[in-house]
C-alpha cells in the first residue's frame, strides 16, 4: 500500500494509507451508514464528484461480482474505510475490491479513523476535499482545492448521463437463483430520463409492468410530448444522479414542458428534486445530507413507517406544500420525502424505494406510477 494525504477545505490535513487508484482528486467528503452494499454504492451514478466515507468498518470482505454493478463503472472519486479486507471471501465474487478501483480510477483510502470523520462531517457538514498518492506537501494541496471547482459548480449529469437510447428488459434479482428475473408481461410504456439512473430502478420499473426506454438526460420535452400524443409511451420517469439540481437550467425547462402537457410523471432524488424546481420551488443543501440504509420514513397516508435506502444533500422546500400534498416525511429531521402534486398526474420521492442497498419495504412506489397512468 501507498501512503496517501488527505486535506480538506476547514484545513484538516491527514495521511493514511491507499489500496485503489494512485493519483490526486478533488472532491465533497459525506458519509454513508449503510451495513451493507458498498459496491452498489461505489457504482452508484449519484456518487460522482464525492468521496464516500463508510461508517460500516470492515469493507471489503466479499469482493465484487458483475451482478451488484448498479452502472457500467464506479463513479466517486474515491473511498474511505476504517480497515480493508483484500482477501475477500465469496462464491459470488470476481475479483477483490482494491483491483476493481484500480480499475476505473477510484480512489481507495484505508488505516484512518472514520469515525472522527464522521463526526466531524456530522458536525462540520459536508466539505470539499482533496487526497493525492502523489503530492505530500499540504500548502500545495491546499492550492489545488483551492483552485478547483466546488461540487455546486459542476454539471456532473454531462459525465454519468447514457449518450445512446436503450431498452431495458431485466426484472430484478433472485437472490435464490442467482439471475434477473425475466420482463413480465407490458402493461404500460414509459421512458426513463437518465440523469444517472441506478439499473435496480430500472429492474423495478420492468418487474411492475413498464416496457422501459432510457434516454439521455439531452432529449427535449417536444420530442417527448409528440411521443406521448402519439400514444408511443405513457408517462416518464425522472431518475436519481449528481450534484446540485440547480445546476441544470435546461432540464428544468424541458421538464415544465411535460409538467404543462400534464404526461404522468414519477421522480426518485434528482427527479424528485426537479419537480419541485421546475414547479418553481427552488431545492437548499442539507448540512450533511442523507446516506445510507436506515433513515425512517413515514407514509403519511397509510400512518406506516417505512425504513428507507437515502442518498441526497439537496431537499425540496416547505414551500412547495402551496402545490402539493406531502405523502412522506422523513422521520429523522422533518424533512420532505414524497410530493403528490394537486394540478398534475405528478408524484416523485426523494428516498430511493429500489434500495440496493436497502430495505425494500418502499417498493410499492413503482406500482403507484403503473396505477397513476391507468387513472
């Protein structure tokens, strides 16, 4: 293992060791309090520009397989654990975590206290960054994140966005035959708008009856409100991805577009998130954010407390209650998880109801979306 420097934008500078890719990187520092699942986190499209630091202590422990990738690649900048394992033990594993980063560029940040980073972050509030195999000197470290874009600066959606339309036919996994179960059979058509869309939100999506056609987040709102008049899909589905929603002022205008021809619409975080901009009621940045794979959430209809799969650092305002009706709460802080709009075939939440990592006890959302389009 390399030696790596870490310094950070209220001037903590820290040294520990590396076991994935050696270069330098700029990037947010969070938090994740997910047990389980770290490479569908690190493969999480909404993770790019961040580093990701694991409150669980031990990773590494089961390698990496194909079938956990919820992307093509992994996507933050880099990872920091408590202690690594490179000698992992799995049937189901294809190779060990430290090559898997190598592999794509990822950082791997090992032999720190994550807990003091925690904490920190948790009081602090997430921050900038920068780490480097390369450079040990922390005056010039602090040069280059000084010198490099924040995190809000950045349209990351650009970089994890599909530049070709595809279908998508898997259902989701079977744990117990080891495969994605087939496409069942179509009950409606929709496309999904891919702002970094996570493929176990896609399985979701196909096991609950939608013929599935992701599409770059570069399509415009015309071409699919001439698709929807010409009765070629039913609704669109808004997906996850990264960094401030703020950023994207061209995605918020075609997304009005949809909103005035009234097409079904059902977002999940950035989608989510969206909806309420283009609604006109502008996102603010949490201090930390949500990460990880416990947060409770309560249904507001149902009374039911639903614990919830969470990744975002940005919140929709109180203020868009004026136009919605809030169907989730977030239990921990108050905060908004679900909107029903009142004026439009609209609904979107912020938790991620697909999970991967997470319970699955939100997975009902998708079928909602199949029954809106039939109403």
């Amino acid at each position: 293992m390399n030696n790596v420097w870490i310094y950070l934008e209220n001037g903590t500078f820290l040294e520990a060791k590396s076991f994935g890719a050696c270069t330098t990187a700029v990037g947010e520092i969070v938090f994740n309090t997910s047990m389980s699942g770290y490479q569908e986190i690190i493969s999480d499209p909404s993770y790019a520009g961040q580093f990701v630091t694991f409150t669980m202590p031990e990773i590494g422990n089961v390698g990496v397989n194909d079938e956990d990738m919820e992307s093509l690649a992994a996507h933050c900048k880099g990872v920091f654990v408590r202690q690594y394992q490179p000698n992992h033990s799995s049937f189901r594993a294809k190779e060990a975590l430290h090559t898997f980063l190598e592999k794509h560029g990822v950082m791997g940040i090992c032999d720190i206290d994550t807990r003091f980073l925690t904490k920190m972050l948790r009081n602090e509030g997430a921050m900038m960054m920068v780490a480097s195999t390369e450079i040990c000197d922390k005056d010039e470290l602090k040069k280059i994140l000084e010198n490099s874009p924040r995190i809000e600066e950045v349209n990351y959606i650009e970089e994890v966005s599909t530049k070709v339309a595809y279908k998508h036919t898997s259902g989701t996994y079977d744990p117990f035959a080891f495969r994605y179960n087939d496409a069942p059979e179509v009950k409606a058509r929709i496309v999904a708008l891919d702002f970094g869309i996570k493929r176990n939100i896609l399985n979701e999506l196909t096991q609950a009856g939608f013929e599935v056609e992701v599409l770059p987040n570069s399509v415009s709102g015309d071409e699919l409100i001439a698709r929807y008049d010409n009765k070629e899909i039913d609704g669109v589905f808004l997906s996850n991805g990264p960094g401030d929603p703020l950023v994207l002022k061209r995605e918020q205008e075609e997304i009005k577009k949809l909103i005035k021809r009234k097409i079904p619409l059902f977002g999940i975080c950035l989608g989510h998130q969206l909806l309420s901009i283009a609604h006109g009621h502008d996102t603010h940045k949490l201090k930390f954010g949500h990460h990880g794979g416990n947060h409770p959430v309560k249904n507001v209809k149902t009374g039911m407390v639903e614990i919830t799969a969470q990744n975002h650092n940005y919140n929709v305002p109180e203020s868009v209650r004026d136009i919605a009706d809030v169907t989730h709460v977030n239990l921990f802080d108050n905060t908004i998880e679900g909107l029903r709009y009142k004026n439009s075939p609209t609904f979107s939440v912020q938790h991620h109801p697909e999970s991967s990592p997470g319970p699955k006890e939100s997975r009902y959302i998708f079928e909602e979306f199949l029954t809106l389009i039939k109403q």
